[in-house]
C-alpha cells in the first residue's frame, strides 16, 4: 500500500508541521515527507492543489487530505492503532488530549513573541520576553509538571513514552530553548528528553539547511 505522504512547510519555521512529523516518526509510522517552501507564490497554488484550507501541514492518504496538526495525529492513531500514538490509559490519555488541545488553540503569548525559529542563535529577544509570553511559560510548567507526576513514570516524556502530547509541545520545546527562557530543571529534563530525540534531531539538521528567510518570522 502505498505510504501517506506528510506535507510541511520549511523546516527551519514550521512549528504546525513538525507536530505530526514528531507524533508520525516518534510512532514509528512508515510515510514520506513533502516540503513546500513558504513566502514565494507557489506555495499558495501548490497547498491549495491538495487542501482548500490552503495550509501546512496536510496528510494525503488513500486518496484523501486530511489538515490540521491536531486532526493529522488523530487520523493517524485511529488508522495505526497498535503504534501508541496516544497513552494507553484512558486517564492519561484524556489528560494528553487536554494538553494537546490546550496548546492547539493557546499560548498566544509566547507564539506571538517568539516564533520558532530553529537556527536563531539562543538569547532572549532584545526588548526582553514580554509577560504575555512569561505567563504562557508559567503555565507550561506546571501543566508538564503535572502530567509527569501523574503519568510520567517510564520515561522522560509527559506520559513516560513519546506521545502526541509531546508531539504537539515540541516546537514550543524548541522556542524556550531558542529565545533562552530562563525554566526550572524539572522543564530543562524534558525539554533535552524532547530535543534529544533522533526524530527531532533529523527535523532540525535539514531546517538549517535551509537558505530561506521569511522575516515575518525572525524576532530579534
Ligand atoms: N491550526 C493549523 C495551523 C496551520 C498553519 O497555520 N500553518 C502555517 C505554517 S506553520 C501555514 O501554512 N502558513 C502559510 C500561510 O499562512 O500562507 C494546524 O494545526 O495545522
């Protein structure tokens, strides 16, 4: 059967395309990656060919597209459900679908003032992290603290193994490194625990390969 095909935006920024990439290739999904670049006007023609949303990330499976980040990773762990793509106990796995949704329609602040940006040199913004962002970071912590006391035990991941919540997390993982946001140690393990991993490492070696700038997505 032929394999679904994943389409991302640039490596380097696309924060919405790396969560189904980390939850596919964490999961051990076999798929191929297609990348159309941001800010030239192919990319409006070329994602509108295969999603009306117009859009990255979107899956193209057995003749359908699915979009959305969120709506990738459900599709894929009810079409490969022996892969674990969510926890297996049903409490934890309400509590990662809390998260997930949590930073799916949330953490304006800290989105907002610092993009992903994977080959920005890590320091704080100049103008200093602005507190709409300190307070998503807040948040952050004791949301990661409370699903590792809860569900943590087994591995260094929200809910001990890699799973869609840590999916979904990743690329703001990337933005505490990025922008030096100063976190406790129990935040600093699971961000390594996160930045570590062969999945995030492969994503990040190609994104900054990559020449392009979009400026809208540059913060100083
Ligand atoms: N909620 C969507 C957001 C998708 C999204 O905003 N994608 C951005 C890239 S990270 C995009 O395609 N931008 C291109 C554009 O706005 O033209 C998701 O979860 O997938």
């Amino acid at each position: 059967m032929a394999k679904p095909v994943l389409v991302v935006g640039n490596k380097n920024y696309s924060s919405w395309s790396l969560r189904p990439y980390m939850a596919l290739a964490m999961a051990g999904v076999p798929f191929e990656l297609k990348m159309i670049r941001f800010g030239e006007p192919r990319f409006g023609r070329e994602i509108r060919k295969i999603s009306s949303a117009g859009l990255v990330p979107v899956l193209l499976h057995k003749g359908q597209a699915i979009w959305d980040s969120l709506a990738i990773i459900e599709y894929a762990a009810e079409t490969w459900p022996s892969k674990g793509i969510w926890p297996k106990s049903a409490k934890a796995r309400a509590l990662a679908r809390s998260a997930a949704a949590e930073i799916h329609s949330g953490f304006r602040g800290l989105r907002d003032a610092c993009p992903m940006n994977l080959r920005r040199p890590h320091r704080p913004l100049k103008g200093g992290t602005p507190q709409a962002a300190l307070k998503d970071v807040a948040r952050l912590e004791q949301l990661w603290s409370d699903c590792r006391k809860a569900h943590g035990r087994g591995g260094p991941f929200l809910f001990g193994a890699f799973s869609a919540a840590d999916a979904m997390y990743a690329p703001v993982v990337t933005r505490l490194e990025t922008y030096a946001i100063p976190v406790g140690k129990e935040t600093k393990a699971y961000m390594d625990a996160v930045l570590g991993t062969e999945a995030f490492k492969a994503w990040k070696a190609d994104g900054l390969k990559e020449p392009w700038i979009v400026p809208e997505d540059e913060a100083d």
